[in-house]
C-alpha cells in the first residue's frame, strides 16, 4: 500500500525520459503518463481518506539519512488537483503545439514538472523540499522560455535568477534548523522545535524564498512577463500549479511544522503583504492590455487572497472555527487552480485562432468561439467569487472568520478585490460580446476548446456545489500544533 | 574549535551576502549568474562547517550528502542560466 506513493513520482518521470528518447510518440507517452498519474493520485486520495496519513521511508534507509514520502489530506488533495489539471493541459497541448520540434521538447520537460510538482508535495523533509523545489522551478523556467520569442527569454532569465536567490534563502534556513535540531524531518521537526531566535531565522530564511517563489507583492514583479509569454498551455500550469505549490509550502511549514513559532505579528504582516496583492493584482489585471497579462496578474491578486488567511489562521483558537477557514484557503487554492488555467487555455485558443490576444479586439470572440467565451466567463465567475463557484464559498469563510476574530481590516480588502475582479472579468467579456468581423467557427472545437471547459466547469460548479467533503478529509487533526497524528 | 567553526561560519554568511548583492545590483546577465554562484558557495560552506565536529573527529555526514545534492543542483541551475543568456545573446546578434 505504501508503494502508492512512489507511482505519482515515478511514472511521469519514467515516462519524461520515454518522450526524450521517443520524441514523435510524445503525445501518446504523455497522455498515457499523465492519465496513469492522475489514477494513481485519485487512488491515494482514497486511501488516505480510509487510513489516514500515509508515509514510507524509500528503499528502507530511515529518515535522517533516507527519503521520506508522506501523505496527508493537505498533501493528497493537492495531489489530485495537480494530476486532474495537468492531464488536462497535457490534452490541450496535443492541439496547441503544431510545430513537432517544440513539440519534442515540450513532453520530457512537461513530465519531468509533473513529477517535480508531486514529489514536491509528497516530501517529508525539508531538504528535499529544497530540491523538489528546485526541479520545479528549472523545469518551470525552461518550459517558459519554450516559445522561444525574446521576451519570453528574458522573462525566464529573470525567473530563473530571481527563483535561485529564493531557493538560496530556502536553503540557508535549512542550514539553521539542521544546526539547531539536527535532524530535517518534518514530523521530527515538529516535535522538537522550539520558539527561539535560531528558529525565528530558520523560518524567515525559508519564507523569504517561498515569498519569491509565491510571487507575493512586492516580490511578484517576475510573474506577469514569466507567465504572460510562455506558451499557453505552461502559462495555466506555471499560473495554477507552480506558485501554489510554493504557497503550500508556507501553509505546511507554518501551520504544520513550526506552529509553535507562529507568532500573530509575523501572520499579519504576511496578511498585510497580501493585501496588498490583493488590491495591486487585481487593478493592474484591470488596466492590462493583454488577455493574458490579465491572467497573470489575477494570479498575483488570487495568491493575495491565501495569504490574507494566515493572520486568521493564527488567530483563530483550535476548533470548529479553525478547521472551518482552513479548509477555505485549501478550497480557493483548489478552485483558483482549475480557473486560473482554464482561463490560460481559453486565452490560448483565442491567441491562437485570432493570432493575438489584445483585450480591446476581441470583438466577435463570442461569435466565433462560443465554447471559449463560455470558458472565460465560467473561469472569471470563479475569479470574482460569485456562487456557485469553489470561491464563493472560501471567499463566505474568510470573511466569517474575519468576523469571528475581529479582524474587520481585511473585509474591505476582499469587498474591493472582488469588485475589481468583476470589473477585470467584464471587461474581457464586453469586448468579446462586442461585435466583430470574425467568422464564425464549428461548434465541436474537440481537443482544443473542451479542456478548458473541463476545468472551468470543475471550479465553478464541481468545487462549489461538493465542497462538503473537502472539510471531512482535510482532517485537521493532521495539522494540528506538534504535528500529532 | 569555537574559533574555527565561527571563522568559516562568518566567511559563510559573508558570501552570502556578497552574492546577494551582485544578484540584486549587477545588470548583465554573466554577472548575475556568477554572483548566484557566490551565493550559493556561501549557503554550501555553512553546510561544511556545520559538519565539523572538532579535530580528529569523523565529521557528520548528512550535511556533506546534503551539500553534494546542493552543488549538482547548483551546476544544473547555471547551465540552464548560460543556456538562456547565450541564446539572449544569439537573438541580439542577428
């Protein structure tokens, strides 16, 4: 049973070194790859949900000097959505990438994240964090500088560069807690650490880089051009997947592992900073010129959000309450994921059928691409947080536990970001409903337009109407102070 | 002892430092990837040092793993960097 945690990492890297050495059989190798991951995810969410966590030392070697897996609610859910939408871009990207050449180089490299991504999630100790995070972020850059355009260079130089001096600062802390506990375990970690200045540094070294690799403002400066030039199907995956894991990561070594440390000043600055996103993001999403800039600067806004939870997080004693607003930011991580890229692939197809992407020509969108505009606007209600989408819900419990702590500051933020949100949305759509000189395309677009639809469909209506369950299988026994299971 | 692990401890943090400046103020892209090699070599001797368990003893071996992991990490991570800036290059050329 323990071997089902080794298949999510083993077999998309198994099946990247296949696509390296079978480059016309790309597509095939990684959608086979792709769909046997997102089975094997579907299957470990199963099984933790009736064992609980799950967690295997590699090749027998304990940890300390060994590799360990560990899987939890937090972890395998994650899992899930990473495998759900990375088969999704996979099939989207069969359709987008016409020329064979890139297309050879996109499938190694695509596969390679994809275990990236899930041994990232399914690490149990730091310094593999460290080197999952690594893989994840060169593979990251070196699927953006895929298209192979100047400015996608140059933003991927500057995403490599600036993703470097963060795993740096990660490491640096990982330094400082094997010299204060000497061991790198995080369920050992969370027995023994203490609140002390070694671990004071420890973290703000760790956290430092993940700010950077979680593009919270003002370190997000790197994202939009990152993001807005890659190509699409990598925009959705660098956009849903590769921050939030980093954001993960805040939220495990935060409120799992170093809870104890968690001090209410630390949080609110951390709330401050997204607050800031919040509002930045979204304003700047609303003057973009280019539908993908929009996207990606949304993103900066919606990693706001999940930052605004922490200082609520912290200030929440353990109970209903608290078990209430984790299980929010899971679910808006969870829903902004499936939006974020089903926005990306419509924005894709759009690029790709009208040859651009400016906002203020999309005139005859609607007429042309019906099934896409339906994407944009399934993906923007989610971004606004209008029912039924996951993000309504998640948004309802932030400002609950706003309430519920006194915390009334981040009410206006989150009442003026989803206005903003509205606007950037409406905006996209008024242009697209506007006529146009477009001819009208063929309904069935297949391959091309019904992932997108897949995965808006997924955060708005999947995630908003069956969130019930996410609550119950977070278990927030599994995160609770002192990491006791 | 004390004294040695605090020499090479300082020295440590210093490159660090000093990498991280040439990260945040160098403008060409040879000289960012240098200096993000300082910087590591600085994270990378704090590792050596923190395996020091005093003379004639066998150090800890784990940090030393750890480091081997860091440097091929950090030779990957350069060759991506040189990878990316040549074809820069090679674009502003033609």
């Amino acid at each position: 049973m323990t071997d089902l945690l080794v298949w999510p990492i083993l077999l998309p890297l198994l099946a990247s070194l296949l696509a390296l050495v079978f480059p016309r059989r790309g597509d095939w190798i990684g959608g086979m790859a792709s769909l046997a991951v997102l089975i094997s995810a579907a299957w470990l969410v199963h099984s933790v949900w009736d064992n609980g966590v799950i967690a295997v030392a590699l090749g027998g070697w304990q940890p300390g000097l060994g590799i360990a897996l560990r899987a939890d609610g937090l972890s395998s859910v994650l899992l899930l959505m990473v495998a759900i939408v990375a088969l999704t871009i996979g099939i989207y990207a069969t359709r987008y990438f016409d020329n064979a050449v890139v297309r050879a180089r996109f499938w190694p490299l695509w596969l390679l994240l994809l275990a990236a991504l899930n041994a990232l999630l399914l690490s149990g100790d730091v310094f593999n964090l460290y080197v999952t995070l690594e893989l994840v972020g060169l593979t990251a850059v070196a699927l953006g500088a895929l298209g192979g355009s100047r400015d996608a260079i140059v933003a991927a130089l500057r995403y490599l560069t600036i993703g470097l001096l963060g795993s740096m600062a990660f490491l640096a802390g990982v330094v400082v807690l094997y010299a204060a506990y000497g061991t790198l375990d995080m369920v050992a970690l969370a027995s023994v650490v203490e609140d002390r200045p070694a671990t004071w540094v420890a973290l703000m070294l760790m956290t430092l880089g993940l700010l950077v690799k979680s593009a919270l403002f003002p370190m997000h400066f790197w994202l939009p051009p990152a993001h807005a030039n890659a190509p699409a199907p990598v925009s959705a995956a660098l956009s849903a997947l590769v921050v939030k894991v980093a954001f993960y990561l805040v939220l495990r070594l935060w409120l799992d592992v170093f809870t104890v440390a968690l001090h209410p000043a630390t949080a609110w600055m951390l709330g401050l900073l997204g607050a800031v996103a919040v509002l930045w993001g979204s304003y700047r999403a609303l003057r973009a010129p280019r539908l993908k800039l929009l996207a990606a600067y949304s993103t900066v806004a919606q990693l706001g959000y999940l930052f605004l939870f922490l200082p609520l997080l912290a200030g929440l004693p353990d109970g209903p309450a608290r078990e209430a607003a984790f299980g929010a930011v899971v679910l808006f991580a969870l829903t902004h994921g499936f939006a974020k890229s089903a926005l990306f692939l419509g924005a894709g197809v759009i690029q790709q059928r009208a040859g651009h992407d400016r906002i203020e020509e999309l005139g005859g969108t609607a007429r042309a691409l019906p099934v896409t505009t339906f994407v944009l606007a399934l993906s923007g209600i989610a971004l606004i947080g209008l029912p039924p989408s996951g993000t309504f819900l998640a948004k309802w419990q932030l400002l609950a536990a706003a309430v519920e702590t006194g915390q009334w500051v981040w009410i206006p933020v989150v009442a003026v970001g989803s206005l903003l949100a509205g606007a950037y949305v409406f905006r996209v759509l008024g242009h697209a409903f506007a006529p146009g000189d477009r001819d009208g395309s063929a309904l069935a677009a297949g391959r091309e337009e019904l992932p997108a639809l897949a995965l808006a469909l997924v955060a708005t209506v999947v995630l908003g109407l069956a969130a019930g369950g996410l609550w119950g299988f977070l278990d927030f026994a599994a995160m609770s102070p002192g990491g006791a299971r | 002892m004390l004294a040695t692990t605090i020499i090479y401890g300082f020295a440590g943090i210093c490159l660090f430092v000093l990498g991280l400046r040439g990260v945040l103020l160098h403008t060409t892209a040879l000289a960012r990837i240098l200096a993000l090699n300082v910087c590591g070599a600085g994270v990378f001797l704090l590792f050596v040092v923190l395996a020091y368990r005093g003379a004639g003893m066998t150090p800890d071996p784990v940090p030393h793993a750890l480091v081997l992991t860091g440097i091929v990490v950090a030779v990957s991570a350069t060759a991506l960097a040189l990878a990316l800036a040549r074809r820069l290059r090679e674009i502003d050329h033609d």
